[in-house]
C-alpha cells in the first residue's frame, strides 16, 4: 500500500499536507516534457509522492520513470512550491508541497501507463495547454524562465 492510500485510509478526503516531487525535462528543442493526468485528464508535470524513507530527489527520479519511462538525473532544485491547496477529483483536499528540479534524461523512451499518465508531450513555452492547477502553472513558468532557488 502507498503512502497516500495508507493515510487516507485514516483521514479520508480530509485536508492534509502532502509531500510531492517532480521535474522539468527539456527536449533538445528546449521544450518541456508535460503528462495528461488520469485522475483529471489535465497536464502536468510529471511527479508524484514522496515516499516513507525516500529523499525528494530519489522520488522525483523514480515518479519520472513511473510516469514516463524515462530514466534521468538531477541538474538542481529549482525551488519549493508549498503554499498551494487542492481539491482532486475523488474529494480529496491536500495542501500540497512539492520539490522541483530540472532534470536531464539519461536512457529510456517514453511510455504511457493509461492509468497515472495519459498522454505525454513535449511543448514550449507559446503552446502550452491549460494546465493542472496553479502551482503547476507557476512551476512550468519557473521551468521555462530557467530559475533556482524559488520558494512559493
């Protein structure tokens, strides 16, 4: 069982804080890697969250490949986005933090599971979708506007 399906199993749709992490991968066209969401069929980026006992790198580096099956490695944190609250789909009610880097891809081609992600595709900056939420609105603009060290 997974962190959040334990601890909902005691809290249900109450609000509570969870721990997530995540990246921006650029293409060689300077694009950003986004995922259409199962749970919203909203994009993204891909991430997820964290684990008991996992770092926030080592969970953004095994979501990624959960969600794109793409291996990578960390270049740096690009900040901590933690001021955000959010209502999924199910009633769920989170305040929601998550760790970002930008990532390189080291091996691996994108896959897409039908279940967590949808749809994978690379965009720029002038043709993004409407995006998930706001805190993935401003961390796909932090992404692109090439920053370190942001704390929202």
């Amino acid at each position: 069982m997974d962190y959040i399906t334990w601890i909902r199993s005691k809290t249900g749709p109450a609000p509570i804080i969870l721990n997530f992490a995540g990246a921006c991968l650029f293409n060689s066209e300077g694009k950003l890697l986004l995922q259409k969401r199962g749970d919203s069929g909203k994009w993204g980026l891909p991430g997820g969250a964290i684990e008991l006992g996992e770092s926030s790198a080592e969970a953004a580096i095994r979501e990624i490949f959960e969600e794109t099956g793409l291996k990578m490695k960390i270049d740096h944190l690009i900040g901590i986005y933690s001021k955000y609250e959010d209502t999924y789909p199910n009633g769920d009610r989170a305040q929601t933090i998550v760790h970002l880097f930008k990532g390189k891809q080291t091996d691996g081609s994108l896959k897409v599971d039908g279940n967590e992600t949808m749809q994978l595709k690379y965009f720029s900056q002038e043709e993004l979708p409407e995006l998930f939420n706001r805190q993935h609105e401003e961390m796909v603009r932090d992404g692109f506007e090439g920053v370190s060290g942001v704390w929202r």
